[in-house]
C-alpha cells in the first residue's frame, strides 16, 4: 500500500501500480479501489466526456466504471496496459449509455473547462474556445494522448480507428490548435 500511495504523488502513475490494484480488487481487497480511484480517475472522466458530452453522463459513466471493474477485476490479465482495459470499459460503458439515452449532447463550454486541470493550464490561455475548433473525432485524440497520455497506438486500439486516421487526426487538430491561438495573440 505504502508503494501505492506514494505514487499517488507522482506525476505519472506506472502501469505496474494499477495493475496491483487491480490484482488485490480482483482477490477482494476493495480498499485497493481508492489508489486505482485516485491514478486513473481524471483520464476515466476526461474520456467519458469526450464520448458523451454531458459532464452528468461522464459522471455517471466514472462511477459505472468503477463499479464494473470491482466486478470484472478477476477477468484482467496483467499485460502490462491496465488503462487501456478501463478505457475499454469506459467506452463500452459510454457506447451502452449513448444508445439508452438515444441521442447525443452538446458538450457546453463549462464542461470542457473542466476537463483540464487549472494547474495544467495557463490561466490566459482560451483553451475551450481552441477546443471547439476541433472535429469530435479530433477531440478525442488530443483529449486522448494529451490528458490522458496514450500513445497514438493505444489511442487507435480505443476508438477502432486505423494508427494512420489517429495521427492524422493528432497533426489536423494540432495544427488547428496552434493557428488558433496564434490567432489569439495577435488580437
């Protein structure tokens, strides 16, 4: 525990880390649920919004995840990526949710506010007006490697599109981005 919660600190959490928690849920330990809360739960939130955008849903979507992982926890085999297993999750979950609700929600400016941290962030820069430049598709890849820190490769395997659509994507949106707030600057 003590090797858990001091990675809590870190910038980055290790897959090996998520994995154990997932190991001791798997054998019952639901007390392993709060360290594997704390290193993937902004990811977890930050890509059921970027599906659903509604911050409500993503919400629902965050807890629905965890409680599918309490219950699917002894299915996981360790292979060295634990998060690109709970984004399934979300995803699915996030999909499930998509196709009760029968529709799909304007994601408001709050809501994208939200998405990253204010410590992350200059406070001067207009990240949610940069944001809505982009296409949903491109979203969800800066969303994706950006806030969460996938690999493009992780990123195709999530949303079921080719390496090559991704990092076209990635390079479109960052262009977009960098244009934008160029953009801004001469204002």
């Amino acid at each position: 525990m003590l090797l858990i919660t001091s990675a809590l600190n870190t910038a980055e959490c290790e897959p090996a880390l998520i994995e154990a928690c997932l190991t001791r849920i798997a054998d019952g330990d639901i007390e392993a649920m709060g360290p594997l809360y704390e290193m993937t739960s902004s990811s977890i939130f930050a890509y059921a919004l970027s599906l659903l955008r509604n911050r409500t849903e993503a919400e629902d979507i965050l807890h629905d995840t965890y409680l599918a992982i309490n219950r699917a926890a002894a299915g996981y085999r360790p292979q060295g990526k634990p998060m690109a297993w709970i984004m399934t999750v979300v995803k699915n979950l996030s999909i499930s949710r998509l196709r009760v609700l029968n529709r799909t929600a304007r994601l408001e400016e709050e809501d994208w506010n939200s998405l990253l941290r204010v410590e992350d962030v200059p406070s001067n820069l207009p990240v949610a007006e940069a944001l809505k430049t982009l296409s949903e598709d491109e979203r969800q890849v800066v969303l994706l490697h950006a806030v969460s820190g996938f690999k493009h490769r992780e990123t195709a395997q999530l949303m079921g599109i080719p390496l090559g659509t991704v990092l076209s994507l990635h390079s479109r949106a960052m262009k977009k981005l960098k244009k934008h707030l160029q953009e801004g600057d001469e204002i």
